[in-house]
C-alpha cells in the first residue's frame, strides 16, 4: 500500500541577529582563504560563478541525500527513494542521479570533470523548472583548469551546507552572504554593483520595518535587501508568508546570483531579468516598501529615449544622471502609504546641476522627502563616493505613525562606524540601533517596537527640521547643513588646573623620550657604533 504523503516542512527559523552586522559561522576565512588559493589566474568575475555554482548544487545534493537516507530507511513501509513528488512536498529540490555531489566528487580527479558538472546543472534544471536558466554552466571550457576544479570540487565536500542541522543555522545563507563579500572586494568597483554591504542593507530593512506587504528593489543586485527583509521577519517573530517580493536586475549573470541566492533559502520571489527603466517589468506594481542601492550617478541610463516618461512627476531627470530617474521611479511604484528606503551618492541631496534642485525641492514641497541619513565613508565595494540614504513617505498621516507633514528628520552619521580592514568600513549593530531608534521615535506616536524613549535632537547628530528651514537652505538636503556641530563635553575641569596637567603630562612624555634616547645611544655605543 503506497505511503501518504507528508505534508510540505516549514523553513527553518533564521537565528536572530547577533552583536555584528555579518553574522559568521567559524570558517568561511578559511573556506575563502582556500578556494581563492585555487583561483591562479582566473578573474575573480569568472571565478565568482564557478564556485558559487557548485556550493549551491552541494546544498541542493545535501538536502536531498538527507530525505533519499530517511526514505531508503523506510522501503518496508512502502516509501520509495526515487519519488520527485516525496522531496517537493518537503520544499526539497530533487536531485537527478547524474547530479548528485557523490558523483562529481568521485570523479573530481578525471580530467572530464568539467563536462559531469554542466551536464549536472542541465540536469538540475531539468527537473527544477524554478531553476531554469539560472545554473552557471561552462565548466567544461577549455580554460578552466581541471585540475583546480576537481580541488574546488573536494574542498566544498568537506562541508554540509544542505542538511537540516546546517539549515536551520543557515550554514550556505552565511557562506554565500560571504563570500559574496569577498568577490565584491576582489572586483572592486565592477564587483560592488552586485552586492550591498550587509550593514547598509540591515539598516535599511530595520528603519523601514517591512512586516507586512509587498516589497520591491528594482535594481535588486544578488538580492540582499530581500533576503534580509525575511530575516527581520523571522528574528521579530512575523510570519514570512506576510510579504510578497518583486525585484528585477539589468545584469543577466547578476540576476542568476540572485535567484541563486533566494532559492538557498526557499524564497518565493518575482525577479525579472531587465532594464528597468526601458523594460519596467512590474509596471502595475504598488509596492508597500521598496528597499533599494541603484548604481551612483549612472550616465548611461539610456535617458535620452525617455523624455517624455509619465514617471517624471515632478521633472524630466538629466540624461547624465539616473539618480533623480531612480528616485521619481520609486516614487511612481509606492503605494498611497508606502515607505521607501535607498541609497544614493551624496551629490542627490545638493546638487542643482540640470534641474535635479527643482526636482528635489519639488519632491520636499509635495512632503514626500521623510528622512535624510549621512553615511560614513568606505562602506561600499563599488566606489569611494560618500553615499547616503534617502527614505521617502507617501502619506506622512497615514495614521501608521504620528501626523509628521512639514518636517524632516536629518541624521548625520559620517562620524560611524569601524575598519574592517585597510580600505573598507561597517556600522556596527550598536551603531544601526541607534540610528533606527531615533528615527522610530521622530516618526512614532509610541507604536513602533524599537522606540523606548522620545525623540529629541541631538547637535551634531540629529535634526527635526521644517520645511520652511529646508527652503532657508535652497531645498539643500545635506544632514550636517541642519544637526550643526556636537556639544563638547564638558568635563567639570577649571582651565588653569587642566592646563597644569597637560603640561605636567607633556613634560613627562618629553622626560621619558630623552630617557629613550640616552639608552639607544648608550647601546649603539656599545655595538660599536658612535662616538
């Protein structure tokens, strides 16, 4: 008698956010350290799709032996191992016999390596019609080399990515999250366009809070912003099902990341492969949150064939830069109560050059402008242009929040964050907690989750200002033109005894410098050297 089937898992929780903003897992440096080691000359863009490839088909492999293990256990009761219908009510991909990592990892060594894994993908994509055209294939191309591909092959072996364990501690989320990261770095500029730091991309979701609706990026890169919309969902304890995700990329192989990306991770999402601007694929979309990194100051939008577009509300954008074309677009895809989050280059908040400080000032006078947030420098792979983020509300009395129509919240948080390394910066999770904090409690007639205390400007940091002190400024929306300079502490110290000690504390540093140098002079001395 055949076995009923059992009814569709749920995913596995995602863990909620830790104390750092990129939640790590104990080896993915050394993971990194020794896939790159196998690179040789490959470029890093190439490379990219070769092992992000195959750490994906090992997930899907794990997931799948874990089910095919249990059901080979259970024959007598009449389950059957090779059932496709078994593993998708498990929301599990299935895996073709020639796909499976035991194969490719039997054959690591041969040099026909190449061809078993993109006859792996084709057969993956087969049986997963979801998958369709987003598998990297070419491992079979003359330039790889076999040998570093069967090396790759046998390292990623060496980690459970799929199985439900490294589910629910979301293993390849993490992995891939990093090494996402990693290949950003390695490309630099060019690789930056695919990927937003996970601090920038983390302080968007939680100042936008996007609990409930539909949610948009039409520039979604490798999908950042929607993966962690979900975890914010899952760490506050909502239902993942509330949302509904729309998305498109311009890049084709930058769009398979992000597909990629969502199905490690069981995300049901509508991304389309497209330009946006000449291709809108959600034309009809009202989004209730859109989250958002377009490309900064992109001159080769292709603006000169849309003069006329109905999206230009509140003027025609320059054809040599799309930033106030992306910030129109967003404007035409928001609900009548929708919340929009993004990140743009400085310039956007002052700039006058061909009409973007009429569209700016337009847009403030028609009470969309919300928040203004300052970024501190280096945060961003792509480009060492100051960036900042822009957060606009259709209906400030949407009764959501308190009626704030007139006023504008600046934040200024240049003076943030830590290096990671020599060239690159991170919020830190205290740091994103305040910034969230005070915009919740600016915004907030005490119903958001994250306020505990009123809001107050701070110098220096923070400025609620009107519209008419805006106007005073030329509709300029530069955070430091508003929150001015931060009050000096003042340590309870008359002047004379702090100067007394200064010049104490000096003297004893100019003593113990003679002091230094009378004893390397004395041990030069002795080595021969010197008078």
């Amino acid at each position: 008698m055949p076995r009923p089937k059992k009814n569709a898992a749920k995913p596995a929780a995602t863990p909620k956010h830790g104390a750092t903003t990129g939640a790590r897992i104990g080896y993915e440096t050394p993971l990194w350290k020794a896939a790159d080691a196998l690179r040789g000359s490959m470029d890093p863009a190439e490379y990219k799709h070769v092992v992000l490839g195959l750490i994906f088909l090992k997930y899907i492999s794990d997931a799948f032996e874990e089910v095919h293990a249990r059901l080979e256990s259970e024959r007598a009761q009449g389950a059957d191992p090779e059932d496709k219908d078994e593993y998708r009510a498990l929301r599990v991909f299935w895996v073709p016999k020639e796909a499976r990592w035991a194969v490719l990892q039997a054959n690591a060594v041969q040099p026909t390596i190449g061809k078993l894994v993109d006859d792996a993908m084709d057969a993956v994509e087969r049986d997963n019609p979801q998958l369709k055209g987003v598998l990297p294939r070419d491992y079979a191309r003359p330039a790889l080399d076999k040998t570093r591909l069967g090396q790759v092959i046998n390292l990623v072996s060496n980690i459970r990515v799929g199985d439900s364990e490294s589910r629910a501690k979301d293993v390849l989320g993490r992995v891939y999250e990093y090494f996402l990261s990693q290949f950003a770095s390695a490309e630099g500029k060019k690789g930056g366009e695919f990927y937003t730091p996970r601090c920038v991309v983390r302080l968007l979701v939680e100042m936008l809070e996007p609990y409930k609706g539909r949610v948009y990026d039409p520039c979604c890169g490798s999908a950042g912003m929607f993966v962690q919309s979900e975890e914010f969902i899952a760490a506050h304890g909502g239902q993942i099902g509330d949302i509904s995700i729309y998305g498109q990329e311009s890049n084709y192989t930058t769009w398979r990341l992000a597909k990629m990306n969502l199905a490690i991770r069981g995300i049901d999402a509508k991304i389309l492969n497209g330009d946006t601007f000449h291709n809108d694929g959600h034309k009809d979309l009202k989004a209730d949150y859109i989250l958002a990194n377009p490309h900064f100051n992109d001159s080769d939008w292709g603006g000169e064939r849309l003069r006329e577009d109905k999206r230009w509300t509140f003027g025609v954008p320059p054809v040599g830069n799309a930033n106030y074309a992306w910030v129109q677009h967003f404007v035409h895809h928001l609900a009548p109560a929708g919340l929009a989050g993004f990140v743009l280059a400085n310039g956007s908040m002052s700039s006058n050059q061909s009409g973007e400080g009429e569209i700016r000032k337009a847009m403030v006078e028609a009470d969309l402008v919300d928040c203004m947030v300052a970024l501190p420098g280096q945060l961003f792979y792509s480009t060492q242009i100051p960036a900042c983020l822009w957060f606009l509300a259709r209906d400030k009395k949407n009764h959501r929040f308190r009626d704030r129509r007139g006023e504008v919240l600046f934040i200024d948080a240049r003076k943030l964050g830590q290096l990671v390394d020599r060239t690159h910066r991170e919020l830190t999770a205290d740091e994103i907690t305040r910034i969230v904090r005070t915009y919740h409690a600016w915004r907030s007639a005490g119903g958001s989750r994250s306020v505990a205390t009123a809001y107050e400007d701070i110098p220096g940091f923070c400025k609620s200002a009107t519209h008419d002190e805006i106007a005073k400024h030329a509709h300029v929306l530069t955070p430091g033109r508003y929150v001015g300079a931060a009050a000096i502490e003042d340590d309870g110290e008359a002047f004379d005894e702090k100067m007394k000690r200064l010049t104490a504390t000096l003297r004893e540093q100019m003593a113990e410098g003679r002091r230094l140098d009378a004893e390397i002079e004395k041990n030069l001395r002795e080595l021969g050297y010197g008078g």
